[in-house]
C-alpha cells in the first residue's frame, strides 16, 4: 500500500513538473560551470557542450546558423541545455575569451553572443592589420599584448556597448590571475576531452564526431 501511494504521489507530481518546466524562462537560466558556462534547463535530459573559438570561421557559420534555433526548440522548452567552453588557439582567440569572460558572469552569453555576432568585422580589421601592430601580438608580457589586440580589434568599443567602461576592460585584460587560469581550462579540457578541432560537440559527456548544425540536429532530440 505504501508503494501504491508514493507512485500515485509521483504520478500527480510529474505533470505539474512538466507543467512549471514547461513555463520556465530557460533563455535567462545561466549558471558559471566547473569548465564553462551553461545555458537552460540544468534538468535537461540532453547536455549539450560546444566547444568553440572565437576566432574560426565555421564557429562564427555555426552560431549564426544554428544559435536561434537551438535556443527556441530545444534550450527555451527545457529539454536541452547548453554549456559553451573555450578553445584557445592563438592571442587573438586569448584577448576575446578574456573578454567574453569580463566582469558579471551573468553578462557572459550576451559577450559572447556579440562576438560572435560581429565576427566577420573584427577579423577583418585584424587582417589588415600591419607588421608593427602584428609583432605589438606575440611580444611582451601577456596583458599588454591582449590589450593591442583588443585596441586593433576594436574590442574596447564592442564591450563599450555591452555597458562596459574602459577602465573596466582594461582591468580585466590586466588580470593574470583570471586570464591564466582561463587558458590552464581551455588546455585541460583539450586534454580531457581530446578535442582538436572545433566547432565540436559533446553530448551527456560523450564527444560527437561532428562538426556542423546539420550533423548535430541528427542527434538532438526531436524539435517541438
């Protein structure tokens, strides 16, 4: 009788679980993780990780193809969540992470959505960028050499409309601290994780041989 009465209980319970998961705003529900930052239900049957740089192009394809959708049929519904880590290829991909990662971790998707977002504009003023300010990358302590790329990029007026002030970036490219032990997580999870390209993907933990939204929708759950 006993056992009877608690799955009556648990049968009761489970529609208005689903009925408050259902009614959640996961969009806003954004947690600092172990390795990264995830987004959505932390309930999610499906957890998704991307692996991204900033700095590559079919990372940047990726965002713009799939972000939208993965956000309204599988993260806002709550049957997926999402968690972003970095990888960290070069001084460039270093001074944008830095950055993403500035200040409040709840304004972290909104930094990283926007660089993103604006991709193709920074990379091209990075391309045509000369010598000097080239050799200004790879020479000297690391925080003067984020902070040239940040001013070559025009990082500091990006993060300017994101509410930020200079001082404010310019104190977070000066955090050794903070932005070794970024570069120390994105080379433990290459390790870990044995990712070496990206953009790429792991599912409940297990790493997918794919690298593109048509490959990953095929196993996803199926879209509401």
């Amino acid at each position: 009788m006993k056992k009877f009465a608690w799955a009556a209980v648990l049968l009761a319970a489970a529609p208005l679980a689903m009925a408050a998961a259902a009614g959640h705003n996961w969009l806003a529900t954004a947690v600092v993780t172990p390795g990264g930052h995830r987004l959505g239900n932390p309930a999610a049957p499906t957890k998704l990780i991307e692996f991204v740089s900033y700095t590559c192009p079919h990372c940047g394809h990726f965002f713009k193809e799939a972000d939208g959708a993965i956000k309204l049929a599988y993260i806002q519904p709550g049957k997926v969540s999402v968690e972003v880590r970095h990888v960290i290829r070069d001084p460039i991909d270093y001074t944008a992470v830095v950055l993403a990662e500035c200040g409040d971790p709840r304004k972290f998707f909104g930094n990283h959505d926007m660089f993103f977002a604006r991709q193709d504009t920074w990379l091209d003023k990075l391309q045509g960028a000369s010598k000097a300010q080239q050799d200004r990358w790879y020479n000297g302590p690391i925080p003067q050499r984020l902070r040239a790329i940040a001013a070559d990029a025009g990082f500091y007026d990006m993060m300017e409309s994101r509410g930020y002030s200079r001082v404010q970036v310019t104190a977070c490219l000066n955090d050794t601290k903070k932005i070794d032990a970024l570069l120390k997580q994105s080379q433990s999870d290459g390790k870990q994780f044995g990712v070496n390209s990206t953009p790429s993907f792991a599912i409940n933990g297990k790493v997918l041989d794919i690298h593109s939204w048509e490959e990953l929708q095929k196993v996803l759950p199926p879209a509401k």
